[in-house]
C-alpha cells in the first residue's frame, strides 16, 4: 500500500505482462490516492504473469516493492530474467537473494492468496479496479480517478 492514509483508497488487481493494466498503472501513477496493489496473475493469459509476480514480491523481501512495481509498468518490453536482475541492481537490491526469494514457496504462496482473493472478489480481468467503492473491469476512466 501506498500514499496517504487520508487519501482516496483504491483497490488495484493486476498482472505485470498486461498492456491494460499498464494504462491503468498511468492513469493512478500520479493521483492522490491510496493505492493497493494485489496481483491476479494468472498463466493462462499471460506467460509471465506469475514470474513478474514472484519478482516483485521478492523485491519487495527488500523494502523495493514499489520501484519494482513502477519499473516493470514503465519498461514493459522488458521482463526477461536478465532485464529483472539488471533492474535490481539499478535498484540496489541483493541479486542472489532476489533470485533465491522469487522462488521461495512463500513468495509464491503470497501471490497465490493474492490470485485466489481476487477470483473470490469478482475479479476476473486485468486489470480490476475499485475506487471508493466502484468496480472497473479494465483500466479506470480517466473521470473516475481522484485528482488533486
């Protein structure tokens, strides 16, 4: 979570390899709000969806979460394992660590729980997005996001 606690919450169910949750990431990048990421990362529509998943969870093991999450939606082209280990190095994390945490079984037990409460919520695209109180299936519209 991030922002300010007296600001707007948003609820933001995404996936690193989707295109429309890279707009939807554009669009809350500068907003005043409190933004939750949870993932709904899921295979089947994308390839690495899960692997960009356990990434970030693992930079995140780091205190790097959120540089992580921001780096893959604007560098999106890049998500390869040599892109990751470059982009913790940008970040100053610990490249072994990184490597190891990603693949842990309670990385991958965090993004599991993540995937499983979305589906429960509703959630069944990328990416699905609640603002005070208001379900978006896909990218919010550029109206319905708190501006300062």
């Amino acid at each position: 979570m991030r922002g300010d606690a007296g600001a707007p919450l948003v609820l933001f169910y995404g996936d690193f390899a989707c295109p429309r949750c890279v707009l939807g990431h554009d669009r809350l990048r500068a907003a005043p709000v409190r933004l939750v990421f949870r993932h709904l990362a899921l295979r089947a529509k994308h390839p690495r969806a899960l692997a960009l998943a356990h990434a970030a969870e693992a930079a995140g093991l780091q205190d790097a979460f959120w540089p992580f999450h921001d780096s893959l939606y604007e560098d999106a082209g890049r998500t390869d394992d040599p892109h990751l280990w470059a982009r913790c190095e940008r970040l100053g994390l610990d490249v072994a660590r990184f490597d190891a945490d990603r693949r842990s079984d309670a990385v991958a037990a965090r993004v599991a729980g993540d995937v499983r409460d979305a589906l429960r919520a509703g959630a069944t695209a990328t990416p699905t997005v609640w603002i005070g109180g208001v379900r978006y299936d896909g990218p919010p519209p550029v109206e319905a996001v708190p501006h300062a």
